[in-house]
C-alpha cells in the first residue's frame, strides 16, 4: 500500500508546489489506487489519466503490474481501474509463456458482469467482429477460470442485453464447467432458463408493491449491503420497518465491503435516519485495536476537494477524506482533529484549526470543503512543531506551498486523488486511496 521513498529532482504540483520525481510504479500506484476511470477531476481529465495508465503500465515489472490489478480490485474494491490494468498486463512484454495474465483476471474479476466489462476494454470499445486482434491463450484461461466463480443468482442477475452477453463470453473462452451441476447451469445459461433472481430490481418492475420487496428481501437477507444503503429514501417513503433496516445495516456481514463515505451519502438522502446509519458506519472500527499514543488528523478542505469522485455521484473527494477523518477518529487512543485551507494564491495566510471533540456524521460536517486554496505546507508546518506520536493528512496533494519534511514521530500522507505529482514523499509514508483498508495499513506497519 505504501513506501518510504527517497527524495529525487522536483517537479510541480498542479498549484505550484515542488514534488519530487517518482519511479513509474509510485506514479501509476498514485493513480490507480484513488481512481474511478473516465472520471475527470478538479485539475485532470479522465482520458488524461487512463492515458498515463496506459503508458506508465509499461514502464513497471508484469509482476508489480498484477499486484496492483490485485489490490485495487480485492483491498480498494475499485472495479474498471483492475480491470484496465489487467487490458494492459495482457499487452506487456512480460507476459509470454507465464501464466500471470490468467491468474491475475481470475482474482480481479469478482462479478459476472465484469467478465463482458474486460472485453470491451480489450477491445478499446471496437466491435468485436471487426476487430482483428484475438484473445490471447491466457486471457481465455483468466475468463474461463473466473466464469466459473459464480452461481445461478449472479449469472441471472447480471445477465444483461449489452453488445458482449455472459453467453458470447462463455462460448469465446470455451470455459469448463467444474462438475455436472455446473454444466447443467451453464446450459440454462445458454438456452435462456436461468432462473429468474430474486432482486429487487426485478420484482419492481414485475409490478410489485415497493414497500412489500424491500421488508421481504431484507427479512432473508436477500439484498445486497450497498443497494440497501442506496434504497433508504425508498424505503422510507414506502414505510418499511425502520428497526428492521437497523439490524440489517448493523449485523450485515457486506458491511466490510463497503467505502466509507458511502454511509455519508445515505445520510444525506435519508437524514433522518442518520441515527441507525451512524452506528452502522462506526461498527467497522468497533473491533479495531486502537493506535497508542497521540494521533494528529489534518484534514485538507481546500476548493479542489470538492471534485466530484464521478458524474453520477453527488459525493466529493472532500466527502472521502472525512469519512476517513471519521473512521480514524474512533481507532486513535488520543487525538486531535485539525483542518486547513489557505486564502488567495501566495497570500501566505493559511486558514487552520482544530474541530470541537465531535465524532461520526457531525465531525464529517465539519469537514467538508471550503471554496479556497491549498496552502498544506503552512498546515504541515504548524502541525510538525506540536507534539504527537502520529500525524496522519488527508489531501489531494496539490499544494500551492512547498511542504517540509518530517524528522520524528510516524507521519502520513494520504492522498485521496489519482493527480499526477504529489508531495508526501521522502521521509513520509506515502499511502494512495481512501478505502477503510488504511487504518489496517497502519496498524500492520506500526505492530512490524
């Protein structure tokens, strides 16, 4: 997840800062581990980004290539990101005569719907009648080897009218089944009689009565962590149960799954159910071994935070990052909450302070971004003459001021876009991503 890196020859930040050259696989690791491909940012396009993917790909080892395909789809639970690493694994000068490229997809692909997904990034969008270039050996063996992951329920669920249907995948890769009831559900697959999924989606367009589903589903348990969070707001205007939804979100095993900024947004749909939202946000951290010692968290809240994490979300990095701050707030022994901005560009004046002792959703408010600068060199500076045992910022990266280094104590920095140059790199830990799996990086790194 992370490295100490030594310091190289500057470039720049997109507001000005220094940032010290990195190796390829640091710079496509910056990239990926925050990225929602085709996305644009606050500073870059997302054709830009997928461009350095593409290019930087190649610049690294097969291997380092597959860990990073790995970790973004199975620790990040990123999907399209892995999904373009492994189009490009398939494509490195590495990979002939190994087995990497089939390992590597059978690992990444973790739904039936991304088997098509990863074929349409193979083909760059091109018909694939048309197109000559034909799957190589091990890409049909990574598909064939990862169709067989999944049950009746996921392959009729994600069974889809699109341009590469699970049955076009099936017959292209010539998959085996692994025994006769396999074989059996595969030729449902083929002959269209999978049996119908107990979705809510499909029961709501057979025209049944919303409120009825969603109690019956989550009764049996029958409905997915993060479509339950996504269905709040229908749940509550049809009046299902609101203690019912309580004890789903709370004894879910899926909530292990799911990002931590996901529960902010289905507390901005539903806000009045924010008193059974938060606790189910906390309880990831409920079992956690608390960090010793006094933790500073500093959080950036400058104007580029407020760049949208995609088109369709309403979410924003800045959203990321509190929820970060939120879910670090309740593993650290002592802590201090601080967050800063900066004013007009080379004011020199930084906009800094630390946040009342609040936890959970009313800290996440605190946090949220202002329309202002990046002034992270003042903020880190005013931190690293305090006292602390752990200092742990959250940010984008992009500062307008040159940011000093460390010389004691752990320090973080954890950034929470996928922009080109960053600054926390020398005697900093560099983390990339904004995934719960953080707070177990740190842990891990601290008990070696």
């Amino acid at each position: 997840m992370a490295r100490i890196n030594k310091k190289t020859a500057s470039t720049f930040t997109h507001e000005g800062a220094k940032s010290p050259n990195i190796s390829p696989y640091l710079e496509l690791r910056r990239t990926i581990m925050a990225c929602l491909l085709w996305e644009d940012g606050f500073y870059e396009s997302g054709v830009s980004v997928a461009d350095r993917i593409h290019d930087l790909a190649h610049l690294i080892s097969a291997q380092q290539l597959s860990e990073l395909a790995i970790e973004a789809r199975n620790t990040h639970h990123l999907r399209h990101a892995p999904l373009l690493l492994t189009r490009e694994l398939a494509r490195h000068k590495e990979v002939k005569g190994s087995t990497l490229v089939a390992s590597t997809l059978q690992q990444v692909i973790n739904r039936p719907d991304e088997l098509a997904e990863f074929l349409a990034l193979y083909w760059g969008g091109a018909d694939r009648r048309k197109t000559k270039e034909k799957l190589t050996r091990q890409v049909k063996q990574g598909l064939a080897a990862a169709f067989t992951k999944f049950d009746e329920y996921q392959l009729a669920k994600y069974n889809r009218d699109n341009g590469i249907k699970l049955v076009d995948v099936l017959f292209m890769v010539h998959a085996k089944p692994k025994d006769q009831d396999q074989a059996e559900l595969w030729k449902r697959l083929i002959e269209g009689k999978l049996a119908v999924p107990d979705t809510w989606e499909v029961r709501l367009s057979g025209g049944e009565d919303k409120g009825e589903v969603f109690t019956d589903l989550l009764k049996r348990n029958r409905i997915g962590y993060l479509a339950a969070l996504r269905n709040l707001r229908n749940m509550q205007q049809t009046k299902v149960d609101k203690r019912l939804i309580a004890d789903y979100l709370m004894q879910n095993k899926g909530i292990s799954q799911i990002l931590p900024f996901r529960f902010i947004a289905a507390a901005r749909a539903v806000p009045a159910w924010e008193d059974i939202i938060e606790p189910a946000m906390l309880k990831a951290t409920a079992s956690m071994e608390k960090l010793p010692g006094k933790t500073i968290i500093l959080v950036d809240r400058s104007g580029s935070m407020e760049a949208q994490l995609s088109s369709k979300s309403d979410l924003s990095r800045g959203d990321a990052a509190a929820a970060l701050a939120v879910l670090l707030r309740e593993v650290c022994e002592e802590v201090e909450v601080w967050w800063f901005t900066a004013g007009e560009k080379n004011s020199g004046y930084v906009w800094l302070a630390q946040t009342p002792p609040r936890r959970g959703f009313a800290l996440a408010e605190l946090l949220q971004p202002l329309n202002a600068g990046t002034d992270l060199g003042g903020a880190v500076k005013a931190m690293l003459a305090r006292e602390y045992d752990r200092l742990i910022v959250l940010t984008d990266e992009q500062s307008s001021t040159d940011v000093p280094q460390p010389t004691s104590g752990q320090n973080y920095m954890i950034n929470i876009a996928n922009y080109r140059n960053g600054v926390g790199y020398g005697q900093w830990i560099h983390i990339d991503g904004f995934s719960e799996s953080i707070i177990r990086f740190v842990h891990t790194l601290e008990a070696a």
